[in-house]
C-alpha cells in the first residue's frame, strides 16, 4: 500500500501520501477513537487518486461553469470561487483544507466524538461537540515556529477551520506575508481566503523582493508563469506597515462578505489582525 498509516508514540494518527501529510486526533471513549481512525484511514488510501484523475481542471483559473465531479473537488471549487471573479485563482487554493475537511467528515460520520482535528500541514479541520472547545497555537513564521498568540475555538463558534498561508509555507504565494492564519466556518474556505490575503500582502515592484516564476521552480504549479516570491530583504518599519495595510484591507472585505471569521497577519515580526470574533484577544502564555 503507497499510503503510509500509523499510530504516534502519542497515540495521534498520522497519514501520509505523496504531497498529503496528515497528523490526526480524535477524543471520545477508545472504542469511537478506534472507529474514527479506522474510518480515516480507510477514506484516506482512496482520496490522492481522486484527486489526480481532475488534476487539469483542479489547476485551471476557477469560474463558475467549471465545477468538478469529486466530493473533495468540488469543496475545493465552491471554497474559490467567492473570489475568481476579482482575483485569479484555482481550487488548489483550498485543496489542504478540503482534504482536512473529507477526513474529518469519515471520523465524525462513523463515531461519536467530543473533539477532533485534522492538521493537514497547518490546515486544520475541527469538530467540537455541544460544550467542547479547543485550544490553539499560533505561530508567525512556520519556517521558524514561535508560538506568539494562542486562541480557544468554543462549540458555539461559528468556526470550524483554521488555515495559514505566505511565502515561507509549504507553498508559493504571489505576496510577502510570513504568514497570514485565517479562521472561517470550514477549513476549506479558511485555507481559500488564506491565500488570497497572504497574496495581498504585498509591495509590488521593491527591489529587496526577489520572484521567480513558479513553473521554474515547479513546473506542475497551478500558478504557471506567475512570479511567485523566494526571499524578501531587508524592509523598512514603514514599509513593513505598508504591506500589512493592502493584507489587511483584503481580510476586512473577507470578513465584511461574511468569507471569514478572524486574521491575524504577519511579517517581519509585525501583526495585525481582523478579528469578527474576539477569539485572538488571547495571548500565548
């Protein structure tokens, strides 16, 4: 089997195919954690080939007429399409959070669990059941990862996915934030409007910021020829400030289409946050 399953020392459930790498924990009685990893598991080894049989129309400039066949496909799509009609993007845009999200869905659907997440590389499904919560760390570098903040999801919050997105991730993106977390009803709409505020974090043509097109650096990139940002230099206080005005004023007309929940922006170890929820009035300890 290609899929890689196994139990952390911390009895997490880790799963991993090709570029899907997934760390997984589920809370309830033993007998609902066995049935709920067993279920991810077993929707796991199929999800990669599904995937890769729309990969095309998965890369292409989402539009409305353009809806895909697959379950996780077409979460994928309607997470972006709020925004194909001002920006380009694909629905590789949201394909962490949907992903995280299809998981997810097995484990609650075959057991009854209190908590559960789904990370996929920071991508986060969440379940909480009546009078759960959960807590979660915050970091402005994932390169570098400091806990800098920290937040308490309730299960009467409006939020169930969590994404982060900019250039020092797992991923390219078009602007300079270091990174940009998002809160949002899914995690597949989380990580959708992730990367579209992350790109918006910008300071078009600086000569510190230094772009290659993401076909040379991958040529299977969904961004094709798109210049895409590898290293960001020294910026000036006010210029730092600049950057996170644009960012910011993108994550605020998110929240004003009721898009997200909360952002928190970073980059060159500045914040600034949109917060529809109170929930980042928290501090890391």
């Amino acid at each position: 089997m290609r899929a890689v399953v196994q139990r952390l020392a911390d009895g997490r459930l880790h799963l991993q195919d090709g570029p899907i790498d997934l760390i997984i924990a589920a809370f309830g009685t033993e007998g609902a954690i066995e049935d709920a990893y067993a279920a991810a598991s077993s929707r796991f080894t199929t999800l990669l080939d599904e995937l890769c049989s729309e990969l095309p129309l998965l890369r292409a400039e989402a539009s409305p007429t353009g809806a895909p066949d697959g379950v996780v496909a077409q979460r994928m799509w309607r997470a972006v399409l709020p925004f194909a009609a001002d920006t380009f993007i694909t629905p590789m845009a949201a394909v962490a959070g949907a992903v995280a999200e299809e998981i997810l869905g097995a484990m609650t659907s075959a057991a009854d669990l209190r908590r559960a997440y789904v990370n996929n590389g920071g991508d986060i499904a969440v379940h909480l059941a009546e009078g759960e919560s959960m807590a979660v760390g915050m970091v402005d570098r994932p390169d570098r990862p400091s806990l800098f903040g920290a937040l308490r999801i309730e299960a009467d919050h409006p939020v169930r996915g969590i994404a982060t997105s900019g250039w020092r991730g797992r991923s390219f993106s078009l602007g300079i934030a270091d990174a940009v977390t998002v809160l949002a009803g899914t995690a597949a709409e989380a990580d959708a409007a992730a990367t579209i505020i992350a790109n918006a974090v910008d300071l078009p043509g600086h000569p510190a910021i230094i772009r290659r097109p993401a076909s040379d650096l991958d040529p299977q990139s969904d961004l094709q020829d798109r210049p895409v940002t590898v290293d960001v230099g020294t910026l000036s206080t006010s210029e730092v400030d600049r950057a996170l005005a644009s960012g910011r004023a993108t994550a605020q007309r998110c929240l004003d289409r009721g898009l997200i929940r909360t952002a928190a922006l970073h980059l060159g170890g500045r914040t600034v946050t949109v917060d529809g929820s109170a929930l980042l009035n928290q501090r890391a300890a």
